[in-house]
C-alpha cells in the first residue's frame, strides 16, 4: 500500500471487512511496539549473564530490526516498517525521549554535585577536555575520507563529534556500578560524581551543537540569538519556575493527598510546554524538558511520587521505542571496505583513549592508585542514550551522513559492552579473609565490669514499616549497665531498571560508603527516615549506630550482606521476614516477596557468623528502660529448647535478655515421652552415633546452668504432639516474642512433624510453625542458626576425638600399642 500523509489513516475497519489493518497506523504501531519490547528483552535476557545494561540489548535490538539485519529483506521492512509509518513511530518514541529527559533531570540532584569536591570535578573536566581535543584531530581526517562529509561545516562536524567523544552515561554507568558492586567503593562515589558533572556538560554542550547545526548556512546573527535565547530560557526556569514547584512540591507532601492529581497533571503539561519552548527557540525539545526536571525539589515527596506515575511506562514502553527508531536508520553495511572498517576501529580507539588516558592520568594526580585510576578510566567511558540523542540530531540535521551515524553508533555500542568486563578484569575490590573470633553469640555474656567486649549486630530493614520491631528487639537485647551494643543498620534496597534506583544511588551516597555518620561533610539536610529513627534511638540509649543502605539486585544482595558481615566481624545477622504483619488474619499480611524470602535463605547458606530471621507481628511497643519486675510493659520472651546448636545460640540470645530490666524471660524445655523397655534398650543400642549423645551431653550441661539462674522462668514439658504443643502456645497470647533455633533436634521428634509440608524450610520445622499465616499465631518469632561454618567444624572436631577415642578403646582391648 502506497500511502502519503494525507491518505494514512488511524485505524481499521477489520479483516472481516476485507481491510489490512497493517496498513493503518495505529494497529501497525501495535505491532512495531510488541515487536521492538520483544526483541529488547529477549536480548537483555541473553545478556544477563554478561552483567550488560539494559541499553546494551535495547541498542542492538534496534540494530537487528534496522537495515543492517532484518531489515535488509524489503518484504519484512514493506510489511513491518514501512516508510510512511516512520515519522509515526519517531514521534511516539520522541514523546518517550522528552519525558525520559525530564526524569534525568529530575534524578540530577545540583546540589550534590557542588558537594562532590574538586577531584570528582577535576576527572570530569580532564575526562570531557582530551576526548573534544582528540575529536578535533578525529573530525579533519573523517571529512577527508568520509565520502559526503566535506560539504559538511568544520565546525559543526566538530561540535557533535567533540559531544559524542566526550559523553559519560550517568545512568547506565549507575547500573554498571551497582552490578560490579563498586557503589561503596572509593570508585563507584568519584566515577558517580564525575559523571553527574559529565552530564551536565554534556547538556550544556548539546544545546549551541544543536543551535550551530541548525544555523549554519544562515547568517551568524541566527546563531548569536538562539544562544540569546536559551540562557534567557533557563534563567526563565531557575528563577520563576523553579519557585513555583517549589510551592507545588510543598502542596503535595503527604497532608495534601486530595490535590495530588491536579499538580501531577500540571507538571506532565509543564514537560510538554518546555519542550515546545526549546524547539521554538531553536535547540532540540528535550533540552526544555531536562532543564524542567531540574527545576523540580529532590527533597520531600513530590519528586519520588511524579517518577512512581510515570517512569514504567516511559523506560519500559516508550524509550525502547527511540532505539529502534534509531537502529532502523543505522546500516552497518554502510562501512564497506578495509578502509571504512579502519576508520572504524580508529574512532573507537580514539574515544576510549582520550577518556579513558585523560580521567587516568588527571586520577593519578589526584593520588589515586594505579588500578582504581584505570578502573574509573574505563568506567567514565561508558555510552548510553545521550550519546544516541546526539548522534540522531547530527543525523536529522544532515550534519552525520549513514556511514558516519553506523561508525558512531557501533562506538557507543563496543565502549559501553566493554565497561563491564574491563572493570572486572583490572579492578576488584578487596574482599579479604577478616577475623572470624565474633561469627557466633556465645561467650558474648555474661560480661565482667572491666570488659570491653562488644557485641556487634548487623540488622537489615526493607523499609521503614520494619523499623519499630527491629528497634524494639534491639533494645531487648541491649544491657544497660555493661554490655557495649554496637548496631550496623542496612538498608536493603533492590535494584531495578526504574530511574528511581539512580535517584536512590544519589540519596545513598549522601549517607555515606562504606558505614559513616550520616552527618558527616556534604550530607543532606533532609535525613532518611530509616537512619533518622535509628539516630534517634542511638542517642537516647546510647547505642552506637552506623548507616548504610545496600541496592542490588536481589540476585546478589547476599554478597553485600556477608561481605558486611565479615569486614565489621559482626556476630549476628538479623533479617526480615519476607512477609509482614498489621494486625491478626490472612487479610492483614502484607509486602509478601517471594525475591527477598530468596535473599533470606542465600543469607543462611553463605553467612559467617549467626543469623536470625525475624517473624514480626507487631513488636513494636516501646521498651522502658528503668520498668519495674511487676510493670505491665514487661516484654515477654519465651525461648523454646529442643537441643542442638541452633537451639543453644538462642539461649545465648537469651543471656544478654536476662539482663534488660524490662524483658520477662521464659524458657521452655520440650522432653520425649519415656518410651518402653524396649524402645529404650533399641535407643541406648550401639545404632545411636557418638556424635549425637556428645550433643545431648553438652544440651544437658546447659540446662544444668540456666535451671540454676533465678532471673529466667525455667519449664519442662513432656509432649506426645510438638506440632499441637507449639500451636497452643502461639495461640495462648502468653508471649509476645518467641525465640527458636532453626537446626534440626533429635530424630525421633522430627519424625513427628510433617517436614514434607514444610512452607518455610528457612526457618526451621518448629519456625515454620510459628511463622504460619493460618493457625491464629499471636507472638512474634526469631528464629535463630547459628555459623554454619563454626557448627560444621565443631561437629567435624567431635568425630575425629569420637572416632581416636574408640581407635584407643579398641587397642586397649587388644593388648595392641596405641598411637
């Protein structure tokens, strides 16, 4: 079908009435969105592996649909792409592009960058000046041997040239960062600082790029008034509209919910009317929008809620969009020959060694090391979408001819793949072997006067709706008068593709990497929620606290956890549920994650030190310090004892409890039922292993102990049904914590439960229990394991001494030598 812009129409009257509905526009702009959102994300899945960025799969996906791949069969292109659909799918995936640059902006947080200091300014600056340098050099020698390129201006070539080099993607290197886990690192925060300069630069350039491609056969006068203009457009937006959603930012806080909508709708249109702007005057639309997004507050909630309306449909629908947009107009088969493919590995050598020597040698100044220098050489080398922005423009004023555009774009396509593994391969942060005498609780307590011993704790949150329980168990386990509590807080936060995870990066490094004060040189003035309930408990109680917030991809949030966990020798772990309570039912429960109950047991696996996995329902009355033994705010604990490691370590838990003047503290034995005369000559057989009456040993050495201590209630019960045992007492409302180990006890209790119906293995049989969302459990749950590492080469140490004690037994009985 030949269509013009006056015969296109919107839609069809369906097959049935003998129309092609690929011959319409909207049915066909179906069709070309499912299959670019296809083809992206199957790419993206392939490159998971990889550790790529998303934008590396969105880049190529574009690449294959264009004339380089499937787009060289003209019935496929005829059917699919067809020229008059082009102008159709641009001004969708521009509408994508403009709102994409607002939300740059928006994550763009101008007062952190003046906060970075002069060295992150210094690698910006060496890292944008040798790269246009070498562009300079570049572009004399491109318009020689580019056919086409010479009628083409020297010095609009150069500008865009000078950009293209010059580019660092902020947030593709965000990604790139959190992935190789270099956010807490040294480089990860001067490569974050460095970049966000990069990229206003990088704006700041685009915009007389722009003005001077488009003014160039036109009187110099032109050019002179677009400059005119756009500074006069954003003193237009710092000075009165910045002001304005000042005012609008404060009338959406949260006491203002009934007005959100209006606000929201009059930002969305403020987008649209910058963009308007801009391309009046003369520069490219999404120059408005960017500036628009910095005039936005980054403090308070205004920003977090307009980036929640609308950034899943613009990075996930929209933008993939503009790069197939941009693939369809790149044909690789536009560089022919030895030279033109020479041209091409000269580009991309040219642009990885002006960034990648300037930000190194600049860094070595800076008195950083050898390989961290190199490390953020590579990583400010980073591409992404302004580099594609810019290559487009240069493309639609006919400053890029096709074989240039492929060139540059193949460019930004190799640097940004061989960030990654680059990175990998010269830097590693050091994850070295610490001390491991802190990795369990026991010989934690009871303290002396004179010691200095303290027990570290790292405690991990998901969200400020875990923050009362945790306080509340901290402060439970807290000795008032001697024992030195010191608490790691981290803040899990996953990672996404969202354009809020850069926005959290930024929030994160004011907090400060790797674990210092939140109130230290350059913090932000609006502080966390999280960091400041736990800042305020650390002053009142005197507990010493230090901050983090962690953002992964749940995939690996466990390496940061342990890596955590090891450096600070801490000598538990305390992790959320994956579900959390609001009150009593099914229908109360609520952030139900299946990813974070992943986190949970990847934690319990690869832990070096204890771990305690925190079933909250509510725990989350205040402490009194000084409350009375018959007070009425005492905090009931009840510790369940079945034997074992795990179970042992909870009674190590336990200790520190018995100490806290307003905790009440019982413990509660279960026993096996006495068995028959037959049954216990089978038990007391020589079947039973060593192993497992050494443990029974040391489990009745301890109670001996705790039956001793008048500061706990000490009970025993003899059961026939665990299971039913331990519903009642979750039932009763009798307690309102409940601590149990996580390890298995003896065989012939197990055999009880049904552990082929485990829901929860993580926690244990007797956790899983407890933590059911059906039975009416009332308390809330700790279920504690200890270092599985500790446990196993404890329990290794026992067979060896079991096992030379009977090789002793057995020469002695022999009349034979022993060893």
């Amino acid at each position: 079908m030949h269509s013009n812009s006056t015969t296109i129409k919107t839609s069809s009257d369906g097959v049935w009435q003998g129309d092609n509905p690929l011959n319409y526009a909207f049915p066909l702009l179906i069709v070309q969105t499912t299959l670019v959102l296809f083809v992206s994300r199957f790419l993206a899945f392939l490159l998971k592996p990889l550790r790529q960025p998303k934008v590396i799969a969105e880049i190529i996906g574009g690449i294959l649909l264009g004339p380089s791949a499937l787009g060289r069969n003209k019935q496929f292109v005829h059917l699919v792409f067809p020229s008059w659909s082009t102008p159709i799918l641009e001004s969708v995936a521009s509408i994508g592009l403009l709102f994409f640059l607002f939300l740059v902006g928006l994550e763009l947080d101008l007062s952190s960058i003046r906060h970075s200091g002069k060295r992150a300014f210094t690698i910006a600056l060496a890292g944008i000046s040798l790269p246009f340098l070498f562009g300079a050099g570049i572009t004399f020698l491109l318009r020689k041997a580019i056919h086409g390129e010479d009628i083409v201006g020297y010095g609009q070539l150069l500008m865009f040239m000078g950009v293209a080099l010059s580019i660092t993607a902020f947030p593709v290197l965000a990604r790139i960062l959190a992935e190789l886990k270099l956010l807490t690192t040294q480089v990860g925060e001067t490569a974050m600082a460095a970049a966000a300069f990069n990229d206003v630069a990088a704006w700041i350039l685009l915009a007389p790029t722009v003005a001077i491609s488009g003014s160039g056969h036109k009187s110099p006068l032109v050019f002179i008034w677009i400059i005119i203009s756009s500074f006069a457009f954003v003193a237009f937006m710092l000075f009165l509209i910045r002001p304005i959603m000042n005012w609008v930012a404060r009338k959406c806080s949260s006491e203002h919910d009934f007005v959100n909508e209006a606000y929201i709708c009059l930002t969305l249109v403020g987008v649209m009317a910058s963009g308007f702007m801009t391309d009046l005057i003369g520069i490219h639309a999404i120059f408005g929008a960017f500036v628009f997004g910095l005039t936005i507050p980054k403090g308070g909630d205004f920003a977090g809620r307009v980036i929640k309306r609308i950034e899943d449909f613009v990075s996930g629908l929209l933008l993939p969009l503009y790069f197939a947009s941009s693939g369809l107009k790149t044909d690789v088969a536009k560089i022919y020959g030895a030279e033109a493919w020479g041209l091409l590995v000269l580009v991309i050598s040219t642009a990885c060694a002006g960034k990648i020597l300037g930000t190194f040698l600049v860094a070595m100044l800076c008195m950083i090391p050898v390989r961290e220098s190199l490390a953020l050489g590579v990583l400010m080398n980073t591409k992404g979408l302004v580099e594609l922005i810019v290559l487009n423009i240069g493309k639609e004023k006919k400053v890029l001819n096709d074989e240039i555009f492929a060139i540059l774009v193949l460019m930004a396509l190799f640097t940004t793949f061989m960030t990654t593994p680059t990175v990998m391969a010269i830097y590693k942060p050091l994850r070295g072997i610490y001390s491991q005498t802190n990795r369990r609780l026991q010989r934690q307590w009871p303290l002396t006067e004179n010691s200095q011993d303290e027990l570290r704790v790292l405690a991990c949150v998901h969200g400020p709706e875990n923050v009362p329980s945790l306080i509340n168990l901290v402060e439970s386990i807290r000795n008032p008068k001697r024992s030195p509590l010191k608490l790691y807080v981290m803040h899990l936060v996953e990672l996404t593709d969202r354009s809020s995870s850069i926005m959290m990066v930024q929030r994160a490094r004011k907090n400060g990497f790797p674990f210092i004060n939140r109130f230290c040189r350059g913090a932000s003035a609006t502080p966390d929620q999280i960091a400041a309930a736990f800042e305020a408990y650390g002053q009142v109680n005197r507990v010493n606290i230090r901050h983090s917030i962690a953002i992964s991809a749940l995939s690996t949030m466990q390496e940061d956890i342990c890596h955590i966990a090891q450096e600070k020798r801490v000598a538990m772990i305390v992790l959320p549920f994956h579900k959390h309570w609001r009150g009593e039912g099914e229908e109360a429960i609520e952030n139900v994650n299946n990813g974070w109950r992943m986190v949970n047991q990847s934690v319990l696996k690869r832990a070096p030190c204890s771990v305690a996995v925190f079933v909250d329902r509510g725990f989350g009355g205040g402490l009194k310090q000084e409350a009375e033994p018959s007070s009425p705010t005492l905090k009931r604990v009840c510790i369940l004892f079945f034997g074992g490691s795990d179970d042992r370590e909870a009674l190590e838990l336990g200790g520190r409890m018995t100490e806290h003047p307003a905790v009440s503290l019982t413990i509660l034995r279960f026993l096996e039922k006495a068995k028959d005369e037959s049954m216990k000559q089978s038990h007391s057989s020589s079947t039973v292993p060593i192993n497992d009456e050494r443990e029974k040993e040391i489990d009745e050495t301890t109670m001996a102990i705790w039956r001793c201590n008048q500061s706990v209630k000490y009970e025993e019960k003899v059961v026939d049904n665990i299971t039913e045992e331990v519903l009642k007492l979750g039932q009763s409302r009798e307690y309102e914590l409940v601590i149990v180990g996580k390890g298995q006890f003896s065989s012939s209790m197990g055999a009880e439960l049904p552990a082929n119906q485990i829901e929860h293995a993580e926690l244990g049989l007797i956790g899983n229990i407890l933590a059911s969302s059906d039975c009416g459990i009332v308390p809330s749950v700790l279920v504690i394991q200890q270092d599985k590492q500790y446990a196993d080469e404890t329990a290794t140490s026992r067979m060896v001494q079991d096992k030379l004690v009977t090789t002793i037994d057995a020469s002695i009985t022999n009349n034979e030598p022993s060893v």
